[in-house]
C-alpha cells in the first residue's frame, strides 16, 4: 500500500512555524497536535527565522528602480533604431 505525501499550505507551515518559535510546547507536543513530523517543524522553523527580513522589506524602492531601468532601456532601443536605419539609408548608397 502507498502512502499519498501531504502537503500543507504555507499559512499552516507558519502557524506551525511561529508556535515552534513561542516556546509554548515541545517539538513532540507540537508534532502530535499539528499531526506532523517533529522534522518538519524544524525545518520550517529555520525556513522562518531565514526568510523573516522579507516580510518587512519595502517593495517600493525596487519598483521606482525598474521603472527608471525600463525607461532607459526605451531610451536605448529609440536610439539604436535610429542608428540601424541610417546604416540601412548609406548602406543603400554603397548597392
């Protein structure tokens, strides 16, 4: 007989996450009242306290930046087809 492997949303690995981070209860505790592995805890404990900066990191900045950097590359492309289309003009001169 196979067993199906479950596989849990990300609001229940931090639910599951942020109660191992409480201290409350003991890994054994928290494994039996999630019906989890003791593992899986961890893992997702650590995978917490890694990734926690990104929840408060300010998307804005990033935004502005890529806004200023897809107007440049506007820019760019304008003037390379520019460039293209007076090469096209003299090499017509040359045939």
């Amino acid at each position: 007989m196979v067993k199906k492997r479950i596989t849990h949303s990300a609001a229940f690995k931090a639910k599951v996450a942020l109660a191992a981070h409480r201290h409350d209860k003991t890994l054994s505790q928290l494994a039996a009242q999630f019906k989890v592995h003791p593992n899986a805890i961890s893992r997702w404990k650590i995978q917490l306290l890694e990734n926690i900066e990104t929840v408060f990191k300010d998307g804005r900045s990033k935004a502005q930046h890529d806004d200023t950097l897809v107007a440049e590359l506007y820019q760019k492309i304008g003037k390379l087809e520019v460039e293209l289309d007076w090469l096209k003009k003299k090499s017509d001169q040359f045939d």
